[in-house]
C-alpha cells in the first residue's frame, strides 16, 4: 500500500549498511584501544598477535560500548529510547565516541611514523612485568627438578656430580632473586 503520507521500508543499501556495521561493531572499540594502548604497533616482531589482539578488543569493545549506550539511552532519555531511522541516536552517541577516542589517539601518538610510545614497564631480564616474570620463574623451577633429577640418576663420578651441583645452586639462587624482587614489587 502506497500513497501520500504512507512511507514504504526499504533495506539498506551496501554502503549503508557496511558503515553501521563498522560504527557498531569495530570503529569505536578501535578508537578506543588505539587510545589506551597508543605504543601498540604492528610493525615489528609480534605484529601478528598485536593485530589479533587489536581487532578482538576493537570488536569487543565496540560491542561492549552499543550496549552500554543503548541501556543508557533507554534508561535515560525522557520517554525511552525509540530505535527510529529517523532518529539515529544511538549512531551519533556511537560516532562521538569514536571521534573521541581517535582524536585522544592521535594526541597520544598511536598513529605516529616513528618509533613507538615508550612503554612503561622496565625492560630488564626478569623484570618484563607479571606475566614475563612468572614464566621466568617457572622455567627455572623445571630447569631446578631437572637437574635433581640428573643428580639422582648419575652414576656419582665426581666432576659431572659437582658441575651439576654447582648448575643447581646457581638455579636456585637466580630463582631466588626473582623471587624476592617479584615479592618486593607486590609489597611496595
């Protein structure tokens, strides 16, 4: 039925749709993460995992971000929110978001040509951060049963049983140190 004052639904077309699909699926998370992790850059050894880590937040995010808009929008606005094609809310609170992000990216130099935005977490062997430091640790914990073990089987000649001994102390005590500097970080 058609006729003045009567409006027929169309679908989208292509473009249309392909930039409601970025805005709220992708756009405003990317903005986002760009805007937190400006020193992520994908030009370098690991660039693989930082793109998958990049694109996995973006969409999260973005999806994270059109709920929390559309709850706050249904719950704030005076009437409730009405999800209308004329009235494109949602998609303006979205863009903003978005501009924002980008915008706070760019002044925090995630878009730059040069060398990354200098990380904060120290670069030293064992003091990479939590994660670097319990790996760390954990390999000089299988090195340590590794080489009780060796201990245990050895036929007892003297020179292999004292290299291995002195390996072990050494083990030890590197463990040890990363230890207590890991306990040190945690206390303070």
């Amino acid at each position: 039925m058609t006729g003045p004052g009567v409006e027929t639904l169309s679908l989208a077309n292509g473009p249309e749709a392909v930039a409601g699909f970025l805005l709220v699926f992708f756009v405003p998370g990317y903005a986002l993460t760009r805007a937190v992790f400006p020193e992520w850059r994908l030009k370098r050894p690991g660039a693989l995992r930082r793109l998958v880590e990049t694109l996995t937040l973006s969409f999260v995010l973005s999806i994270v971000l059109t709920v929390l808009v559309g709850y706050l929008s249904l719950s704030l606005a005076p009437g409730g929110f009405q999800a209308y094609w004329s009235d494109p809310l949602l998609e303006a609170v979205l863009f903003v978001v978005a501009a924002a992000g980008l915008v706070t990216a760019a002044l925090r130099g995630a878009f730059g040509r040069g060398a990354s935005v200098p990380s904060t977490s120290p670069s030293g062997p064992g003091e990479e951060g939590a994660w670097e430091l319990t790996l760390e640790l954990d390999r000089l914990r299988r090195e340590e049963r590794r080489l009780v073990h060796a201990l245990r089987r050895s036929p007892g000649t003297s020179g292999d049983n004292a290299a291995l001994e002195a390996r072990l102390q050494e083990v030890r005590e590197r463990s040890a140190d990363l230890a207590r500097q890991r306990d040190a970080e945690y206390a303070g």
